[in-house]
C-alpha cells in the first residue's frame, strides 16, 4: 500500500491541539487503490470523508471545500487503519467495509445515506427504490440530490443506486469508477443466485447475509426498532416462495385468523424440514441478530445471553420442550388485514424476528403495510410504517428493546401487524428464529 501524506496548514495530530480548541481538527490521508486516489479523513467521531480522484491537489481542495472551519491535518498514525480497510474493501468487496463513522448532513440526507447504507455489496437499486424506502413524499429527484452531495465514498454506497432504466447516471467521483465498483461488486451475486439446494444452501445464505452492512443495520434497529435488509431475495425467489403456499405438504398447520380474533387472512407454519432457502437465511441471519439481541440485553438488565450459532439456540428451545418450527407463510387478499401482536410461542423467545415481502406493492397488492407500534412509559405510543419491495425483508423488535434516556435505559413495548389490504393478494415469509411447544 503506497501512502502519500498531504502536506497542509499543520504539523500537528489530533492530539497536539489544546484542550479548550474551539477549532475542530480532522486527520486526513491518501492512498492509491484501484479506482485512483484516496483520501481518508477522520474527526474524533470517525470517518467524515472518503473522497476519490486523480491527484493528490484535486483531493485536498475537496477536503477543504467541505470542512472550511476545520483545521486539516496530515496525520498518516490517526487515519492509517481505516485507509488500509478502504483499499481492501475495492480490492475484495465480499468482505465488506466496516469504519465508524461521523456522517454529517441535513436530516433528509442522513436519512437517504442511512437507506444506502443498507443496500447489500453486490446489488444495485434505483433512486425510485430509496424514495419509496424514505417516505411515500420523497421524490427520487431529491434522493439523487442526497447521493450527489455524500461525502463519504464506498462507505455510503451510493455507486449502487441506478437510474430505472438501468443507466448509471452522474457519480461526483466519475461515472467510470461508479461501472467499475459495481462490477468489481458483482461477483458477490454469484453466491447469491437461484433457489438455494440442499448442498450449497448454507455457504450460499452466509455470502448472501454478509453482504449486508451489519454495522448499519445495528445503528437501524438501535434508532427504530426495526432495519430494512433490501432485496434479500430476488423476484424469482419470491415466486417460488409464494407459489408453495397451496402445497400443504410443506406446512403442518394452518391458521384462519378471523377464527382467532387475530385479523383477518390466513397463514401455514412450515414444518421440519424447511424449504432451503428458508433454513439457510434463518441459521445466516441469526448470529448477527443475536449479537444485537445480546446488546440490547445487556442494555435492559435482562441476564439472558443468546449463543454465537442458531443451532446451539434451538438446541435450548427443544431441550426445553419447545420444538416446533415456527417461521411461515402468510396469505393476504383484499379486505384482510393483521392485528398488532407478539409473536413469543413459549418461555425461550428470541427477541428479533424477519419477514420478506414476496409480492410487489402496487402491482400485485395495495395498502397492506407493515406496521410496528413502540409504546413507551408515561409518553403516547408511537407508530413505525415500514415501506417494503418485492424481497426486501425487514428485521424488527417483537417484544421490548432498549431506549436510551435521559436517566439511563428504559424498555419500550412493541407490537406489530399489518394494514388492511387494499386489492389483490399479498404474501409474506416470516423468519422466526425460536421454536414452539
């Protein structure tokens, strides 16, 4: 790795400037990686810029148009780790680029930058995806606008945004860089394709979960009890997903909700086996919502610790009676809707559960939207809609998770269900990491 040092206004780290310094100082360095130049910045939050170019003179002015009150310095000690991870991460995207971060911006763009940030290395989406993902107000005019002014390369991906057409569109570092990181990116997919066999299913659901942001997704599920795992699955999957739901040689029960005061639609409990898609997204998904699980645990007072691996999970589920498979397949026509509930099963229940839109809104379906309610001490409960594709799944809280307040931690109470739908029929998977008795 050749690492060129800028020379700038300082000779001084971080850690030189006096304590009561109203000015703000930001280490910063540059590299070459295969998409040319790149300079690395770093407050005392994390990484505030990631910027691209062809020479070092065209990078510092950058820098300094976008931090104008701050003082810049070279300081090759502070930034080193995170510019090795950067030049890493284009020469081997499937690992994935973990840095913290100090994102700064309006709140409609951290907002946007939040939604890239979720979009899987190996898949594009299109500026119209984002709007739909932000708020049904947003225009895909201003999410572009959101992506043009990101500061912050590779890290927020906004090279995975496309036009609907399928064109590239304008990239602030060069449309070629844009073509050659999705490209570069694109081999990720072949770990991602078709419906997964029995051989390849779970090596396949790993390369596929990790291609995920974690970090991002953490940060999501921290700030609003749920986080959207964009085109999780692809619309072929959906539809053969879907399509198993008259099969009832998959399920070994199946619910009428109107009969249980729980709504009104139906669903069927899969049983053992499960299909392999789903087996393998379960065991995949697992141990990085067990970690945030654990966190939150932590967070609350609760003493439950949930193990590194899903099977060592169920393995305490049926030892403790609980045995039935508990992830399904729901099936909603219009009129149907479902009631806010807790999906718990028995006395071990994994906090955190996933459920993958099969049908596309507004083409297969309307209305029908998922709905997560948060009810907090002493305050109005408030409610959380969550705009999904056709394979997006969304990650989300079922019982209590912690808030964090001005007196410490408190435990809020969630419940979740689905809007009425409006016409046509919608079908849902939901992934339910512990079992039932």
């Amino acid at each position: 790795m050749n690492l060129m040092i800028s020379e700038i206004t300082s000779q001084y780290g971080l850690e030189r400037l006096p304590a009561n310094s109203s000015v703000e100082a930001i280490a910063h360095a540059i590299g070459e990686c295969a998409l040319g130049q790149v300079l690395i910045a770093r407050s005392a939050k994390g990484v505030c810029a990631i910027l691209i170019g062809a020479n070092r003179g065209e990078l510092e002015v950058d820098l300094a148009s976008r931090f104008p009150k701050s003082m810049l310095v070279a300081n090759e000690a502070v930034v080193h780790d995170d510019l090795a991870k950067v030049i890493r991460f284009v020469e081997k995207p499937a690992e994935g680029l973990y840095l913290p971060l100090d994102i700064r911006g309006t709140p409609f763009q951290r907002r946007v930058w939040e939604k890239l940030r979720a979009i899987p290395v190996g898949r594009t989406v299109t500026y119209t995806d984002v709007a739909y993902w932000v708020g049904p107000l947003t225009s895909p005019r201003a999410v572009a606008g959101a992506c043009a002014s990101n500061p912050i390369a590779l890290a927020i991906p906004c090279h995975r945004v496309v036009r609907s057409n399928g064109d590239l569109a304008c990239y602030q570092w060069g449309v070629e860089r844009k073509r050659e990181m999705i490209e570069r990116e694109a081999t990720v997919m072949s770990a991602r394709s078709g419906i997964i066999s029995p051989a390849s299913g779970g090596s396949s659901s790993e390369a596929r979960i990790a291609a995920y942001d974690w970090q991002a997704l953490a940060g999501e599920l921290d700030n609003y009890g749920c986080a959207v795992l964009p085109k999780l699955l692809s619309p072929e999957e959906c539809r053969t997903v879907a399509a198993i739901y008259p099969d009832e040689s998959y399920f070994r029960s199946h619910i009428n909700m109107a009969r249980h005061g729980f709504g009104k639609g139906e669903y069927r409990y899969f049983k053992y086996p499960l299909p392999d898609i789903l087996d393998g997204l379960r065991t995949a998904l697992y141990p990085g919502l067990a970690r945030a699980a654990n966190e939150w645990n932590g967070r609350m007072g609760i003493n439950e610790r949930y193990p590194d691996d899903h099977a060592s999970f169920l393995k305490r589920c049926h030892d403790a009676g609980q045995t039935r498979p508990t992830p399904l397949l729901l099936q909603y026509v219009a009129g149907d809707f479902n009631c806010l509930h807790q999906d718990l099963y028995g006395d071990l229940a994994f906090p955190i559960q996933v459920a993958i839109l099969l049908s596309e809104p507004g083409k297969d379906f309307t209305g029908g939207e998922f709905v997560l309610t948060e009810q907090r001490p002493r305050m109005q409960s408030r409610a959380e809609v969550v705009p999904l594709r056709q394979g997006d799944a969304v990650a989300f809280a079922v019982h209590n998770r912690p808030v964090q307040g001005s007196k410490g931690n408190y435990r809020v109470n969630l419940r979740h269900g689905v809007s009425r739908v409006r016409s046509g029929t919608r079908h849902t998977v939901g992934i339910i990491f512990h079992d039932a008795t």
